[in-house]
C-alpha cells in the first residue's frame, strides 16, 4: 500500500490512518469536528497528494491534448492553467483533470486516486505523435488549504495573494516551484497549493508553522469528504465515471463549445444543443444515516428518481449529507423524496450546489 511523502509528518501529528483505493491515509487527527470548524471557521490544511498525476512531455503535447480533452487548451500557455476534461466516445466522463503548464511540458492532476486510468486513457490516443507519458512520484505535494484566513496564511507565506478574479498564480519559479490554484466550488474559502522540486519541504514546513500560529492544523480524508460533498463537487469513481456525463456533472466550465472536434464532442455538443440532459447532480440532506452500501437509489412515493453516490455524517453541523444524481425535472432546490437503503427508507432533502447560480453549470 502506498503512503504519501508526508506520512511520517502525518503520524508525528496523530493521524489515524485507513486505506483508500491503493493509499495509507490520514483518516483524521483529532475528532472530525474539530477538523471541520478549523477549516469553516480559522484554516486548515489537507494533504491531497493521493490525486493521481502524469506529466506529458513532447513537442506537440498541447496540440495532442487539444485533440482528445474538452476545454480550450490553445490558452494553457500564457494561463498557465486550465481544467479539462477526457470523456469517452460517448461523452461520458473518463476523468477531470487539471493541466498545469511547464516549460518542459504538461502536469495533469487527475480527480481519481490513481493515473492509471488517465495514462491508459490518454496512450491509446497516441499514434504517430512524439508524447511521453511519466508519472513524476515523489516530485509534487498538492496541498488543500481551507478556512477564512487562508488569504491572511498565502500572504504570510509569499508576501502576495490571488486577486478575486485570478484562479492560477505561480508563488515561486524554481527550486521549489510552488503554484496556488483557487477552488472556486469549494462553499468555504479554499485552494489547492501545489510544491515540486528538491527544497519543497522546507516550503512546506514554513506554510504548516504559519497555519499553526493562525490557530490551525491538518485535517484528514473524512473531513475533506464532508467538505466535497456539501459544496457539491463530484469526485472520481462515485461521481465522474463512464455513466455520467459533464453535463450531468455540472463540469461545462471545463467544455469549450467553439473550438475544433474532440473525443466526445458530438455527444456533447448536442445534449447541450437539444437540451437533452436527463439528469443533474444535485446535495442531499438526510434525516438519518446511511448504512448500506452505495450507490443507493432515490425514490418519489413510489418512482424511482436517482440515485445516491456519495454520503458522509457531518459531525460540525450534526447532519447527514450526500450527494444524488437526480432526474432533471425533479432536480429542484428544497425539494423533499426519500432513500432507499436495502429495507430501511430514510427522508431526505435535495440542494442545489452552493456555486450553481454563480458559475456555468
């Protein structure tokens, strides 16, 4: 099983760990409601290094991505960063990946745990065209920072900040290299800071101390889950998978509609021309705790609607939360339907994501 390059630091803070997928992780560190008001209410910090990670190198890398992800990438240069997508013939979701720009090529951030599904993904697209494919290991830590003081921490940390209309900022070029990028889904103040090269973790000692004096510490894999699920964003295998597409996923900030074909284009292009989407992912509030294994389906009286993907308990706010891909016509804020897990049935309330009304859907 593998363990993340902090493991040590992670065990000297108390972590509990628990597998996850191929990894070791930090379950928690202390209760997970006193995680959790640390990130809603001070700051804390999150090791995400468990994301799978490829870097792609060669001379027409940006062009061959182009060709099989759905965003816009002829920008990726001069932003430095952009999120994409890869879907399957049939615009189902492959993977969400971040592609950050490097001189000497590409970083794609997976949203699942493992690359391998990225990096056969994108090897069977590979014809004539000069891409290498590498999975860097121990050379990036992605760090989640979250909580009210997170811009008070980057500014103690480098001396400047992300502007409100800036989503990618590189902090530091060269050894380390450390890039912030915003989490503008995230329903509390968020971002995603990345650390490569030899000297990293001096860096990253150097931000812990500062979170530390800011009154605030790690937290662990259960309190992140409860985060991702009330700001409603999806996550590899339980929400991005071959059965869903981006539109059902509300991921169409990472679709271009104007530039040239890709895989999955056609699909894509006429659900959101022909207003054919079936169904939204969507929050849900539980009455009571879920016990059965996911996914769980939704009903209406007596019609199936949905079904249940993901589900944590909210120790902070004492609630219970998931998130459901739900039928479009039932896909409405504040509406009430039950879930069914195996005999027990369990009321349940539906939500729209946080950030739904202020970003493309």
């Amino acid at each position: 099983m593998k363990k993340l390059i902090l493991h040590d630091w992670h065990q000297k803070a108390g972590a509990r760990f628990f597998p996850f997928g191929n990894w070791l992780l930090p379950k928690n560190y202390r209760s997970v409601a006193d995680e959790l008001r640390l990130a809603r209410e001070i700051v804390a910090l999150h090791d995400a290094s468990y994301n799978g990670h490829l870097f792609l190198k060669g001379a027409v890398v940006t062009d061959f991505l182009q060709r099989i992800s759905t965003n816009d990438l002829s920008q990726l240069e001069a932003s430095g960063y952009l999120p994409t997508l890869f879907c399957n013939t049939h615009g189902r979701l492959i993977d969400y990946v971040h592609l950050i720009h490097f001189s000497e090529g590409k970083l794609a951030i997976s949203c699942h745990p493992e690359a391998t599904l990225l990096k056969e993904w994108i090897a069977r697209f590979i014809l004539m065209e000069e891409v290498e494919i590498n999975e860097p290991g121990d050379d990036f830590i992605l760090l989640m920072i979250c909580g009210p003081a997170v811009q008070q921490v980057l500014r103690a940390f480098c001396g400047q900040e992300l502007q409100a209309d800036e989503e990618f900022l590189i902090l530091e070029q060269g050894d380390p290299f450390v890039a912030v990028i915003r989490n503008k889904f995230s329903k509390w103040p968020a971002f995603d800071l990345l650390f490569c090269g030899n000297n990293k973790i001096g860096r990253i000692e150097q931000l812990l101390q500062i979170v530390k004096d800011f009154g605030g510490d790690w937290f662990g894999k259960l309190a992140s889950e409860v985060l991702r699920i009330e700001s409603g964003i999806p996550a590899g295998k339980t929400e991005i998978n071959e059965q869903f597409n981006p539109h059902e996923a509300r991921l169409l900030h990472a679709v271009s509609f104007t530039k040239g074909s890709y895989t999955g284009q056609e699909v894509i292009a006429c659900l959101d021309t022909y207003d054919k989407v079936q169904k939204y992912l969507m929050v849900v509030e539980l009455h009571e705790a879920v016990k059965e294994l996911l996914p769980a389906e939704v009903y209406l009286e007596e019609q199936p609607i949905g079904y249940l993907t993901s589900y944590a308990f909210d120790a902070h706010l004492k609630k219970h939360v998931g998130l459901a891909y739900i039928k479009k016509n039932y896909a409405i804020e504040d509406f009430n339907l039950m879930v069914h897990c195996g005999i027990a049935k369990t009321p349940a309330t539906l939500h729209l994501p946080p950030w739904v009304n202020d970003w493309s859907v």
